[in-house]
C-alpha cells in the first residue's frame, strides 16, 4: 500500500529509521502539542540501542512498523535471510515495546515480487508512501511545505525520516524536517485535513470495501 482512495481529506504521516535519541523526541513534541498520531518505521538496531524513546513512541499511541534491522537493501538476500531479519527486528520491537509489528517497509522501497509474497505470507502488509517530503535530501522546511502543500491529495502517506541524513541512517541534521513536521500539520488542520495512522487508513479501506459489499 502506497495510498488510500478515501474521499475525507486525510493523510497519514510516517517516520523511517529510528528511533533517534535527539530527533525522535523532538518530533514527539510536534505530534503531543498538535495532538497527532504517526507511524514509524523503525530499524531494529535502533530500538535495541534506543529503547527508551522506543518505548515513548509506542506509549504515546503512535503505531509502530518494521524497516528491517539495519536497512540494508533487499534485493541481495535470500529469502531465509530476508525472513530472518525481519524476525529478530519484530522481536527486538516487541521486547522493547510491546508491540506486535504488522506494516512493513523495505529500505529504499526496493522489494522483489518474490520478496513480496514472502513478506505478505508473514502476516505483514507492506507500506509504501505516496508522497515523499525530500527531507532525506536536505530540502529546507519552506520547500518541503510548498511541495507538499501542492500535491497533496486524500488518502496521501507521507515520509519523512526521524533519523540519518543523506548518507547515513543515524545522526544527521532533522531540524528542517522538526520544523516542516510542524508547519505541515498547521497548514493542513486550517484547511480542514486529519491525519491518521496507517492503521487506521487500513481501517478505512476495509470499512469502504465492506460498505461497497452491502449494495
């Protein structure tokens, strides 16, 4: 799933490669005071170095997805490793937080068909983005903003990265993507949009599918 076809004006923010012990919280701060939930996509390093905010993303009602345990691209691996990889990053992120992963992201987006029906036969649903804020790339809060602002459309999961930067998954400079997190959420709520999480974006296309059924 990269989009929802959903009529009301929602979107879904998403996170990838925490957590960071700098960056992620400040993030938390932007989503408590605006009083919005996120998915994030965490690495399973991270969580084991960082269980902490591991921990507070989890307890703050944030859903929680798995982004393998070290973001290495799949495209190379068989499928036992592929597997067990994602299992020792869903375990990591159940003994942190207590949480049972269901949303899975590739790094880089890059899966194989076979890749695919792997993961899918795990119980995992795969999430994509349909709209991507360049924070990666060190866009400047003011560009992300327009471009966003321009494209967005109902249904839109957004990705911004709560870690790294243009080379690395850790560290990194996140101010500019803080902030845009920030005005973003200003923006959109003046012009009537919610945001939800991707479970809930799932829920919504289950409730249509069922709706659709009755007729």
């Amino acid at each position: 799933m990269y989009h929802e076809r959903v009529k009301e004006k929602v979107v879904a923010l998403t996170f990838d490669d925490g957590p960071s012990p700098l960056w992620t919280p400040r993030i938390l701060d932007v989503l408590k005071d605006a009083g919005v939930k996120a998915t994030f996509f965490m690495l399973g390093e991270h969580v084991k170095k960082y269980p902490d905010v591991a921990r507070r993303v989890a307890r703050e009602g944030h859903t929680i997805g798995n982004h393998t345990y070290d973001h290495h691209v799949l495209l190379y691996y068989h499928p036992q490793e592929l597997e067990s990889e994602i299992r020792r990053t869903e375990d990591i992120i159940k003994e942190v937080t207590g949480v049972r992963t269901q949303y899975f992201r590739p790094p880089k987006a890059w899966m194989t068909p076979s890749e695919k029906r792997l993961v899918r036969s795990m119980g995992y649903e795969i999430i994509l983005w349909s709209l991507n804020s360049k924070d990666w790339v060190t866009f400047d809060d003011k560009y992300m903003i327009k471009y966003l602002m321009h494209h967005v459309r109902p249904g839109d999961i957004i990705l911004f990265h709560d870690s790294g930067g243009v080379f690395s998954i850790e560290g990194g400079d996140r101010d500019e993507t803080v902030l845009a997190v920030m005005r973003l959420i200003e923006r959109l709520k003046e012009k009537g949009w919610r945001f939800v999480t991707v479970d809930e974006l799932v829920k919504m296309r289950l409730n249509d599918a069922q709706n659709s059924g009755k007729h």
